[in-house]
C-alpha cells in the first residue's frame, strides 16, 4: 500500500471559528494507480490533495506512507519527504516567470540531494525530452502556450523521479485539444510506473481512472 489515511479530521482556523472541512476521511491507494478525485467547490479536494502531499496538516487520524507513518513527522521532515518522492502539477501551472525553462526544472534538483550538481543538466534535458519541449531549455515560461506550460510543470514535477504526482485541475485552465494532450502525458507517466492522484472537475476525464473518488462536504460518497 503506498497511501494509507485512516480516520483523517482536518479543520481550519478562522478566527474564532473552526472548520471541519474533512471529516473522518479513510483511503487506500496502491502504487501504480491513477486516482481522480471529483466534488462540488468546497467539499475538500485541495485541502486533501495539500495533506497527502505534505504541502498541510490535519488535526487527527493516522497517514502511512508506503507503510511508514508520516503523522507526526516535524516540518523538515515533510519538506523532506515532500521533495524525494512527490511532484504537483497545478491548475495555473505555477512556473516562475523570471526563470528560463531550465532553471523551472531545476527548481526541485536545488531542494534535493538525489543528484549531484554535475548530473543536473542531464536530469533537466531528459525531463523536458519526456514532455517533448527540449527546444524550449533557454526560453521563459510567458513565451510559450499554456499547454507548453503545463508540459514544462510537468518536466518540474518529475525532475526528482516522484513516485506519485499530485495534480490538482492541471487541465482547468486549459482547451480540450490541449487537455487531452496533458491527459495522454499523464497516461503515459502512470503506464511507466508512477502513481498519478489528479483533482478534476471534468467528467470527460474519469476514463483514465482506474480509481474515481467523489468528496462531498468532506467525506466520500462513492469510491469506484
Ligand atoms: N487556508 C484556509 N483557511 C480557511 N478555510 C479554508 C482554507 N483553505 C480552504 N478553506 C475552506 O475549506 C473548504 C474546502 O476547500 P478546498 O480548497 O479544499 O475545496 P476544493 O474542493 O478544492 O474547491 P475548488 O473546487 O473550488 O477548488 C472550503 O470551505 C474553503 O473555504
Ligand atoms: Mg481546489
């Protein structure tokens, strides 16, 4: 089992007031799938792709990691964690604008020690080979489409060889045409052995599932 959420509460401080915006949560996942995590605005799916990702905490409940429990792990630790085995693709791709498209894909390395300083520019052209977008290496990220955007935030994403990708709405901002091409990229990821978790709104997008999951008000009402 590479994810396991047992009995997971998480709530947020406003003020005096408290939310309880997952409530009870329990979800297996098993390495090599492709998980979509559907529901209304604001039943919880960023707020639960944010803990599984270590980018949030939650108040109660039990998180293993590929068997390891990673509840209480302190800050560095998940910042650790959270830069040896997971990459995030997100809906408005998040690139920095100052920055060539190397530089983007780079990012990660500089937050890792999985690769020396002198494999680095190897790691950054065979990510951006994978996406197709090598031809882009000097270029900034505002000279390109917003499909080729969302390649490069994928080549980010796998700089450090996740084994999961999360991916909350990647395709949101994005046509049809284009979505499909990120979809295909992410199918072929998922074929290669990585595990994808991926946030839509999209219902044309469940056939790459092998696991859908609707959150409503913070707790799941169908698992298929
Ligand atoms: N940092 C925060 N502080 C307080 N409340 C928050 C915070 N982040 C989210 N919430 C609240 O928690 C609930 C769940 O938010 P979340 O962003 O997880 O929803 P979502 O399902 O991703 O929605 P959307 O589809 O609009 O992206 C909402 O009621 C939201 O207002
Ligand atoms: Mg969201």
């Amino acid at each position: 089992m590479l994810i396991s959420l047992d009995n997971i509460q998480k709530y947020y401080k406003v003020g005096k007031d408290s939310i309880h915006v997952l409530k009870s949560l329990n979800l297996q996942i098993e390495s090599g799938e492709f998980v979509i995590i559907m529901g209304k605005s604001g039943s919880g799916k960023t707020t639960l792709l944010n803990l599984l990702g270590f980018l949030d905490t939650f108040e109660e409940g039990r998180y293993l990691f590929n068997g390891k429990d990673v509840t209480d792990l302190n800050e560095s630790q998940r910042s650790d964690f959270r830069n040896n085995n997971i990459g995030f693709i997100f809906q408005q791709f998040n690139l920095i604008e100052t920055l060539s498209i190397y530089q983007n894909v780079e990012l990660p390395l500089l937050y890792s020690k999985k690769y020396k300083r002198s494999q680095r520019e190897a790691v950054i052209r065979e990510k951006l080979m994978q996406v197709g977008l090598l031809d882009k290496i000097d270029v900034k990220p505002l000279q390109l489409s917003g499909g080729q955007q969302q390649r490069i935030a994928v080549a980010r994403a796998l700089a450090n060889d996740p084994q999961i990708i999360f991916a909350d709405e990647p395709t949101g901002a994005l046509d049809s045409e284009t979505s499909t091409d990120i979809m295909e990229l992410l199918k072929r990821l998922n074929e290669g052995g990585k595990t994808i978790i991926m946030v839509t709104h999209d219902q044309d997008l469940v056939k790459y599932a092998t696991k859908i999951v609707r959150l409503k008000d913070g707790v799941f009402v169908s698992e298929v």
